[in-house]
C-alpha cells in the first residue's frame, strides 16, 4: 500500500474563475495501472459560499505574498553560507513568518492586534533585501516600496486601528493607494476609540475623516489580529513602518552616490547599527551622539530646504546672493553632519574612529576639594542588619574615620556613590551583590572599599556597550572588591591616567582584562584575574605598572607589553614579582614590538666606527648581547598566529625560573637598543643634549619570583609586527 501511495504523482491544475476557483486533479496512466477504478477526471468547484468548509484559497497577490515569505530551499541556504552578511532566513513554524496577538492593555474596548516589535535582525534584513528594495538606487526607493505594497498588503476588506498621537480608532479599509502609501478608510460603526488628552466623538470623527477624504497613512495603521488572515499584511506594514522611521532619511533623496546600491551603502549598516544599540552594543556616549547628530542634521536639512525653495535662479538681487552664500555655508554644515553619521554607522569606522571617542577618552573633568570643605563617607548598601551596621561603625568608621571632618552619607548604587565623590572622599560598600548597568568612572582622587571579602562585595556589569571601571584620578585606591562582567566587549578596567593602586581584588572577566595607558601607573597587588579573551594585562609605553602577587589565569594571554614602532616613545617600567601566571591559552608574557624592517635606522654619524665598540661595553655592563652576538638559544618564543611575516624560534623552557630570566633578558635588549636609537636621533638634530638619566632607564625595575606553569605556548614571546 505504501509503494502505491509513493508511486502517486497527480497532476493538479488550478483555475481561477471570477468568483470561483476551479481544481482539476488528473491522476496520471502510473495511477491508473494502480488504481483502475479512478482513472477518471475529477473536479472540484469551489464556490465563495464554501470557502469556509475547506482550506482557505485566497487571491492572487496573496498567494505571491506566501511565496515571498517562505524560506529558502536547501541550495540556496547552501549560498546564504557564503554570504557576507551571516544572516540566514530561517523560520520553523510554517511556510511563511507568523504573528502572534498583541493583547491591548487596559479596557478600552479596541480589539486586539498583531505583534510585530519582536522580529529578528535576518527577518527586517531579507525582507529588505530580497522583498522590498532589492538592489534598488535611492532615487528608486519610491517605487519599490509601492510594488511592495501592491503585492503584499491586502487591498482592502480589513480593519485597522488608526493609531496617531491623540487618539487610537477602529476603521475599515476599503482601498489601499501603494503610491501615496494610503489607505482608504471608513469608521467602524459604533465607534470605538481610545483617546489621549482630547475628546473625540463620531460626529467629530467623520468630519476629521471628510477632511482627510478619507484616507490615513499606512505607517499609522496596525492591522486587527485574525489568526491566518491578515499575517503578511501585518508583517508589510510594520516593514514599511520601520523602513521610514529608523531606516530611511529625508537626506537620502539627494544622495551623490545615487548609482549605488542604496541596500548596501544605507539599509545594511543602519539596520545593524539599530540592533547593535539595542542589545547594548554601543557605548552611551556614542548612542547619544548619534540621536543629537540625527536631530541637527534633520533640522539643518529642513533650513537648508526652505532656503533652497525660496531662491530665484534668476535673480541677481543682493538678498539672493546674500541667501546663496548661507545655503553654501549651511550645505557644507550639512554635509559635515552627514559624514559623522555615516561614520557611526559604518561598523569599521564606528570602532576606529567614533568608538575610541566615546568609550571613555574623553573623561569628565575632576570636581577636585568639596566646596564647602570637608571630607565623606559614602556607604553602599541595599540593606543592613543593626548587627552589621554596628560591626561597620565599629571596625571602620570609627577607628579610621571619627574627626569632624568626616560626615556620613548612604547610597544603594555604587556607581551613585562614585559619581557623588569629591576628592578625598571614601565609597565603602557593604557585603551583597550589585548589578549595575552604566559604567564606574572614577575622576577624583578617592578610594572604594569593600567591607568583608571579595567574595562577598559583588558589583556585576551587564551593560555591552560600556567599560566597567575606567580611572582618572590622581590616586586612586580599590581594595576587596569582586568585579564580574556579562556579555561585555569593553575592558574590565582601564586606568587611562593617574594612579590606581588596587589591592585584594577578583576580577571576572568578558573581553579584555586590565589596560594600563600611557602615562597612567597601576599597582596590583594580591589580586586574582582570569576569563579574559585577550590579554589579562595589557600594558602600553609610557606607563608604570606594578604586579606583586597576584593571580593571571585562563586568559588568551597572560600580560601583553605593547611597544610601539616610534624610537622616541617611552619604555614601560615594569615590576614583576611573585606572580602566578598560568593555563592562558597563549604566552604568559608577550612583547609587542616592531620588527628590525620597521625600526627606522638612525643617520650615520662622523664617528660610527666607534659606535659598535661603545654599544658592545654597554652591553657588557648590562649583561646583554647585542643582536648581532645573540646565540640561538638566548632568542624567545615568537607568538605562532595573527602575523603572517613571523619568524619562528625555539620555545621557551616551561619552568619559571627559566621563564623570569627569558622576559629579563628579552626587556633589557630591547631596552638598550631603543637607548640607543634615541641617542643617536638627539644627537642628528644638533644642540640637544640627552638626558642619560632618562635614557639610562629600563624597561623593567624588578622581575623575578614569578610561577609560569601550563600556559598554552610557554612562559615568554615575541610579537613582530
């Protein structure tokens, strides 16, 4: 029986007739050796009046509606693979995407409709690409839209609620004009509306309707919920609606670059742009600059317009040439808006050059001494038992904080606390776990204590878009915090400038670990860092950075010592001791420094025959080979991956005795080979003299006593680049 019902391939013809849709089904001669008895040609007419007892047959352009919806066959899934765009069209739950009911809160009457704010970045990206403006130029953007509406929308016989900013009102389309995107409606008798702030009757509502003749814009509308009826005319609308409102600009129509895609050059990085600040994937400073510079510019636009309409091309009166001239000036404003937005938006230009800008650079300035004088305790707790209160008053505020300079204030946020700090000023924060979602940043000079444990004092970050901690101060202190981030792609703390001195802290993190900048110094001590996907500490030329006992653990790499290609730039100074550095992915130590093709050498001198000699008796009393005398055995590990142009040397032994002498002598050659490029440049620019003091710096003050055990690559590399 199963063969038989396998062997089946009717063939099915379908007519449609004005009012009647006709099915013929003929079973070919296959069937008819198999079933004798039916082959015959069977008919079925379907009358308007039994559409309800059968599967439901709609129009033509409904039909062309499900086509477009339905996902993608298994080939052409196989070429989205390829697609630079990563986004893959796929739904589950039936031929085409379907919506659920939207229930309306409160009880004012008005049916339910459908919910449309919880599509996906692939849905909106395919039904732009593939549906609604294909690879379209901007100047087409029009009449795409409207043969998108033609197809899609059903063209009449459905009702919508009206919905405007002072009333929502049950109407009825009967013609929709895809051109104008408008729909020709009639009020629901007996009204039901809901109203905001004004009172509408029938009446009034009639004679809005006459004025209007009519008709109501398509982006007002949201369509009645009828399970299965009206799905992809909901779906085309909310399309259409979020098109024009975060999509489409009014700038766009005198778009240059109009023989472009306008897809690809707008719709793609806007739209992802709009999800990237929805999940928090975009700094807040930057999200702000881009709303201000969404609204100036369209206010711009609108001045420059109605400047532009009221000039005469052909008249040469001074007020003309005098209106000429401040659309120049107001166009070149324009167009200065427009290209800090396009660098927003771009996902490349907005981490390299908007990214960095509003990330935290540009700190807020310090409040430095409370005006009125005197210093504060800000305690940070949620809640409190007598007998933890009594603890606190007792083991810390009054041994440490009784004189009368001190007052009390309570906080239940520590970012609260820190903002409300002035310099001097103490943030104390009791035992309990805080979840906080915008960024610490500490300007003054203060220090934030956690009263008990790391373990105990949790303050968690679930914000994407921010960093965690970034400091600016002059001296900072943190001590006997847990920090834990979620889902981040900032670090978990930079210390951009100043001193930060941190001691007894657990630092769980999501991207990078901590970044030490130029000219900032960081003291770590007794601290546990791991879960980092780049390096645990970065640390970059110029800066001061202090590790005493701490643990660096299950990171991408340990510590990454950036050294930059300019021969003028500042050597670290690096203390390392006692530290326990072990099973991160790469090196425990990387050194980031250019390669000997990328160091400029510096111009020949009337006495570099004596230059050799003096350089070979510095390193002699340095203890350091020059590059040249370096035997094979002396050169360390050189990271394996991220640089094709890499030279490749034997590993470093595992041990850490080893692995602490492998860093000494790699950071001392280094440093003596930069000493001696910054001397020989001061000396070619003439009538300078250096400051062997500064010159005769190192890189590192102390490194030893550090344990290098199971890191995925050995204790020390190199990166050339």
């Amino acid at each position: 029986m199963s063969e038989e019902v396998a062997s089946s391939t009717p063939e099915t013809e379908i007519r449609e007739a004005e009012n009647s849709v006709e099915i013929i089904i003929q079973l070919t001669s296959e069937d008819s050796v198999n079933n004798p008895d039916h082959n015959v040609e069977q008919q079925i007419t379907l009358d308007e009046e039994t559409e309800s007892n059968c599967d439901h047959i709609r129009p033509n352009h409904s039909r062309v509606s499900k086509e477009l919806f339905k996902p993608e066959d298994d080939d052409d899934d196989d070429d989205d693979d390829d697609d630079d765009s990563g986004t893959h069209y796929y739904i589950d739950e039936g031929p085409y995407t379907h919506l659920r009911r939207a229930e309306r809160p409160g009880n004012g009457g008005l049916p339910d409709t459908f919910q449309t704010d919880h599509l996906l970045y692939y849905e909106r990206f395919k039904a732009y690409q593939d549906y609604m403006l294909g690879d379209c130029k901007t100047s087409e953007v029009e009449a795409f839209t409207a043969e998108y509406v033609e197809k899609i929308v059903e063209p009449c016989d459905w009702q919508a609620i009206w919905h405007t900013d002072v009333f929502d009102v049950l109407i009825e389309v009967v013609d929709v004009d895809c051109k104008e995107l408008k729909a020709k409606v009639e009020l629901v008798v007996p009204m039901q509306c809901e109203t905001r702030g004004c009172e509408l009757t029938e009446e009034s509502m009639k004679a809005l309707l006459e004025a209007t003749l009519h008709k109501a814009p398509l982006l007002e509308l949201a369509v009645v919920y009828e399970s299965g009826d009206f799905d992809q005319t909901a779906l085309a609308l909310e399309h259409l609606r979020f098109f024009y409102k975060h999509i489409w600009r009014k700038w766009d129509e005198e778009d240059e670059d109009d023989d472009f895609d306008y897809f690809v050059r707008c719709v793609e990085p806007r739209l992802r742009l709009y999800y990237d600040i929805l999940e928090d994937r975009v700094p807040a400073g930057l999200v702000a600059e881009y709303h201000s510079l969404l609204a100036l510019c369209a206010e711009k636009f609108q001045e420059f317009s109605s400047l532009r309409s009221d000039l005469n091309s052909d008249s040469e009166s001074e007020q003309d040439n005098v209106s000429m001239v401040e659309g120049l000036r107001m166009y070149e404003q324009l167009e200065s808006l427009r290209r800090k937005l396009r660098i927003i938006e771009n996902p490349l230009l907005r981490y390299v050059l908007g990214y960095k800008v509003n990330s935290g650079q540009q700190s807020c300035r310090a409040k430095g001494l409370r005006p009125a004088g005197g210093r504060v305790i800000h305690l940070v707790s949620a809640s409190a038992t007598v007998h933890q209160l009594q603890s606190l008053i007792t083991d810390k505020l009054m041994p440490h904080y009784s004189s009368e300079e001190f007052e009390v204030q309570f906080h239940s946020d520590p970012v609260l606390a820190v903002n409300a700090c002035y310099e001097g000023d103490v943030v104390i924060v009791c035992p309990g776990l805080y979840s906080i979602t915008s960024s610490i940043s500490i300007v003054d000079s203060m220090e934030v204590e956690g009263y008990g444990l790391p373990d105990e004092v949790v303050i968690e970050k679930r914000n994407k878009g921010d960093a965690f901690v970034e400091s600016t101060g002059a001296n900072v202190k943190l001590s006997n915090l847990k920090f834990i981030q979620r889902d981040a792609i900032e670090g978990i703390l930079c210390v951009r400038q100043g001193k930060l001195e941190m001691e007894n802290c657990v630092l769980q993190c999501e991207t990078t670990g901590v970044i030490v900048r130029s000219a900032a110094q960081l003291t770590m001590n007794i601290c546990d860092l791991y879960g980092s996907k780049g390096a645990g500490v970065e640390i970059y030329p110029g800066s001061v950075c202090s590790l005493v006992g701490n643990g660096i653990h299950h990171c991408k790499e340990g510590i990454l010592i950036k050294d930059f290609a300019d021969e003028l730039d500042v050597m670290p100074k690096i203390t390392m001791v006692n530290n326990v550095i072990h099973n991160n992915q790469g090196y425990g130590v990387i050194l980031v420094k250019p390669g000997d093709a990328a160091v400029e050498e510096p111009p020949a001198e009337p006495n570099a025959a004596d230059e050799p000699e003096r350089e070979r008796k510095e390193a002699e009393d340095t203890g350091v080979k020059r590059d040249g005398d370096m035997e094979d055995d002396d050169v360390p590990g050189v990271v394996e991956e991220e640089c094709p142009a890499i030279t490749y040397s034997r590993p470093v032994p595992s041990d850490f005795t080893e692995g602490n002498d492998a860093i000494k002598q790699e950071l001392v050659a280094t440093s003596a080979k930069k000493q001696s490029l910054q001397r020989s440049r001061i000396k070619a620019l003439g009538g300078m003299q250096a400051d062997e003091n500064l010159l005769s710096q190192e890189m590192f003050i102390s490194i030893h006593g550090n344990q290098f055990k199971h890191n995925g690559k050995g204790s020390f590399g190199t990166f050339l680049y």
